[in-house]
C-alpha cells in the first residue's frame, strides 16, 4: 500500500519565482551602442563598415557584402 503524499493546503502557491526586470528602452539602448561604436573607430583609427543604412533583398547579399568590406578593410592604404 502506498501512503498519499502529504499536501498543505494553506499553503500559498505563487505563480512566480523571483522578481521581473525592468526592460530597457530601446532607442537609449541603440544610441550608447552608436557612440561606443564611435568610439572604437576613433580609438582605433578604424572604419572597415561604411556608414548609414545598408538595405539587401537577402541574407546571402548581405553576407557577401560584409565579407567584401571586412577583406577591403584589411588591405593596405596606398
């Protein structure tokens, strides 16, 4: 015979473990990630991405792309 598991039935159940965060904004959050950014370009005299907004069909392009501006990034400055 198997016994019944004992259960307290005063007991209070919560429905969470811990305490929820606060999310951070995004728009502050994208602007501190642009100035360390900019940052390290002046730190490293550095600028192997072009700037503004870069805009392909697919991720394939997009890829292709960036390995083109990472190998022209590495090529000597005549």
């Amino acid at each position: 015979m198997l016994k019944q598991p004992f259960i307290n039935v005063e007991e209070k159940i919560d429905r969470f473990v811990g305490k929820r965060t606060k999310t951070p904004e995004g728009w502050k959050a994208g602007m501190q990630m642009q100035a360390a950014g900019l940052e390290f370009h002046k730190a490293f005299k550095h600028r192997w991405l072009a700037g503004g907004v870069h805009r392909f069909k697919t991720h394939e392009e997009a890829d292709a792309w960036m390995i083109k501006m990472l190998v022209r990034s590495g090529m000597a400055k005549t």
